[in-house]
C-alpha cells in the first residue's frame, strides 16, 4: 500500500502560511472511561493528518523557513518504567528519526521553550474552539511575550483559526488516502455479507454486531469507524439508535449502518435487511422507493455537479414515491414546497468521508452549493422512515425503516463506489440469505 507523505501535507500547508508564521497544534487527550481505566486512545484527525503520530501528550509546531527546521515536536520522554506499565513511547530520538521532526523536545520543557519560538511571528496559527484549555494556553504564552521587555517589533501578531484551510486539504483525497479507504470499504463489506447470512428470528441485535466486530477484525480493520447501529423492527426509526439489545422478530427488517477504519481512514456503510430472509409486500415497495433514490442519486456524483444536486434528486424520487404510495396526498410541487416529506425523510443524503466519518470540509462555497471535484469521497444515502406510532398513515406502513449508504469516491468520468460488492437489490440479499 502506498505510505502517506506527512512532509508533503506539512510542506503544503506551511506554504499557504507564509513566512514568520508559526501553526500549533496539540494531540487528543486521554480520556477517562471509568476511575483508571482510559477510553482506547484515538490521536485527533487534524494532528494524526500533520504528523502520523499516535501518542498523546503531544504538540506538533510547523514554522516555516526556521533555520533549524520547521518541524518540532513536543512530546513525552522515554520512561522505562511507564512504559513497562503502558506501552512504548518514541521519545524525542524516535520522533526525528521515524516522524522526520527536525526538533523534538520533551513535553515537559513546553512552557519554557514554545514562547520564544512565537517570538516576533505576525502570525500564528492554531484550530481556535477545539480545544478551549489549549486555546488559553496559547493567549497566556503570547501574553507573556507581550508583556515582557521585548521589543514592541518581536511581540507575536494576529491569531488566526487553521481549521478552515486545513480542512479543505483533507476534503481531497491523495492517493494513498484512497487505497485506505477502499480496504477500509472491503472489510466492511465483508461484515455485512457475513451479517446477513447469520441473521435469523430469534437472535438479538448485540448478535449481529458482534458478527460485524468479528470481521472487522479478522480482515484487518481492529476499530469500528463510529458506533455500530443495528436497529430491529421500530427501532430502524430512531436515526442513531445504538442500543442494539432487542430480538430479531419474524417480519420485520433489520437496519444496520456500520463500517470500520483502516489507519485511521473510516468507511460508512447501511443495509436493511429481511430478518427472516423475505421481504413483505409493503417492506418490498418502500425498499425499492428508496434503492432506486439511491441509484439515481449516486448517478448525481460526478465532477461539475453540485453537492445539492445529490439531495434534490433523492428527494424528488422519495417524495413522488410516497404520494404514489399514497403515504402523502398532494401534488409532488406542493409536497416539496411544504417539505412534507421530512416527515418520513428528515436528514440529508451524504456526508464527506475521510479521516472522521463525518468528515471536514465545506458543504457550501461563498453561499452557494460546494461543486463536486475529483477525490472527494462522500457517502450517498437515502431513507424512509414510518415509526409505529405514526397514526395517520396506513398500519401496513408502520414499523418500518429503511436506509442504504455507500462510500462514493468522485472520479474524472463520474463515480466508483467503494462499496459496491455489498447486495443491496431485493433479489440479491434475499438469495445471500437463503444461500
């Protein structure tokens, strides 16, 4: 697989900085699950983009032209003893001599060292909100300088947020990003296959994400992207649901969105399913509703086209869908006008994918639509949601929710989507289930 250049991004973003400038940049904190015990740490996608670095208690600084190199890294020491108790640290040899830093000191000196190195900077750069303690923390080193005896002409300058350019270079995916996310993709796919052929009446949700988290593991991909949602019957109503504790019942659909990361690269993947491997009369005309939104609306991906373009079209085809249904009554104009069918509809169609699997970047460019380019990758997914409790509508209806998401990369003739090899058509999941 092709390694990521980390220099290359750095060298990137420090060109659109400009000289006498410096950008800082802390990692995740470790948080606390319960009295001792840590959440598995996961590195902050901004800092892990800059540096593949994976520890906490980190600060990277870039400064562009420094003389004695423009990569510095804050970070913990070797400790044998801690790390007898808590894994192995690179230290400050291992992150010049692995990570390219050009400087590394420990953590420890931080506060001695990084004012004099915003010393006279007109401007400096950090991700303004992240982080409010941090954020402090950079407004008391500059005030220490401003409040020094240095010259008025060497006091650091204006406080600039980094986000918003940092996030547009992640918005576009290199290459080797791409590689990542489609093994991400694959694995992924191959936990929904394996789902719905273990899925039967009588078993429970936590069965079936346990099978997802099984196959995760074992081709590659050790972490879920974001919480597995396996939603049984009414459940599928509830957009986040991740209980995932109820039984499977005899007619009703089961609904998962789940995918996992690869190197810290996410994948975003949704079925719905027959629990008992066949789809009802009313299950079938609504799940076809939404995969044929679907389709059309993956055919909206490609270079040129705006990013609401996915949306509208979704939209159109769900709302005739239902007045044809007769779900909503109208005409599809006035529907669309009143925006009925949020009802039954009520999120987007997409979301970037990257890094986090809501990832950054734009959805709007000087007040209008973002259009599509070449290497962003997006996830396109439409649903139908009727709760039980949804009285005006026929019982038939009630109780079912449908959604299908997949991974689409942008390319130079329109759109490969990542993960194709999972069956989404009525006849080619009824057939993996039965078989």
């Amino acid at each position: 697989m092709q390694p990521i250049n980390f220099a290359a991004r750095r060298k990137r973003l420090m060109q659109w900085m400009g000289a006498n400038s410096i950008a800082i940049l802390p990692a995740a904190s470790e948080k606390v699950r319960s009295r001792d015990v840590h959440y598995h740490f996961r590195q902050d996608s901004d800092f892990w983009y800059l540096t593949g670095f994976d520890e906490p208690e980190t600060v990277a600084v870039l400064i562009p032209g420094r003389k004695h190199g423009e990569f510095i890294i804050f970070n913990r020491e070797k400790d044998p003893l801690q790390e007898t108790w808590h894994g192995k640290r690179l230290g400050q040899e291992g992150v010049m001599a692995e990570l390219g830093a050009d400087d590394a000191f420990p953590i420890a000196d931080i506060d001695d060292i990084l004012p004099g190195l915003m010393e006279g900077k007109e401007r400096i750069y950090f991700e303004l909100g992240v982080n409010p303690e941090f954020d402090q923390q950079i407004l008391e080193w500059r005030n220490q300088l401003n409040n020094s005896a240095t010259k008025a002409q060497n006091r650091p300058g204006e406080m600039i947020d980094l986000k918003h350019h940092l996030h547009e270079m992640r918005l576009i995916k290199t290459q080797a990003e791409i590689q990542r996310m489609r093994f991400a993709a694959n694995a992924s796919t191959k936990a929904h296959k394996a789902l719905m052929q273990a899925c039967e009446v009588g078993k429970t949700e936590q069965d079936m994400e346990a099978e997802l988290q099984y196959h995760y593991a074992k081709n590659g991909c050790r972490y879920a992207a974001y919480p597995s949602i396996v939603a049984a019957g009414d459940n599928a109503n509830i957009l986040h649901y991740v209980e995932n504790q109820s039984e499977l019942c005899d007619g009703d659909l089961l609904l998962t969105d789940a995918g996992c990361e690869f190197e810290y690269y996410a994948s975003d993947i949704s079925r719905t399913i027959p629990i008992n491997g066949k789809f009802s009369k009313p299950q079938a005309l609504l799940y076809d509703l939404v995969l044929s939104a679907q389709l059309a609306a993956i055919k909206m991906v490609k270079p040129g086209n705006h990013w609401n373009d996915i949306h509208d079209k979704a939209v159109h085809l769900i709302t005739q869908g239902l007045i044809d249904l007769k779900i909503l009554k109208g005409s599809l104009q006035d529907n669309l006008k009143n925006e009925t069918y949020k009802e039954f509809y009520m999120h987007k169609t997409g979301h970037w994918l990257g890094l986090d699997v809501h990832d950054v970047g734009d959805y709007q460019v000087h007040g209008e639509p973002r259009l599509l380019e070449v290497g962003m990758v997006l996830t396109v997914e439409p649903g139908i949601y009727i709760p039980q409790a949804s009285k005006k509508v026929a019982k038939k209806w009630r109780g079912i929710g449908i959604r299908i998401e997949d991974d689409v990369l942008v390319t130079k003739k329109g759109c490969d989507v990542l993960s194709k090899a999972v069956p989404k058509s009525r006849h080619d999941i009824e057939k993996l289930m039965k078989g």
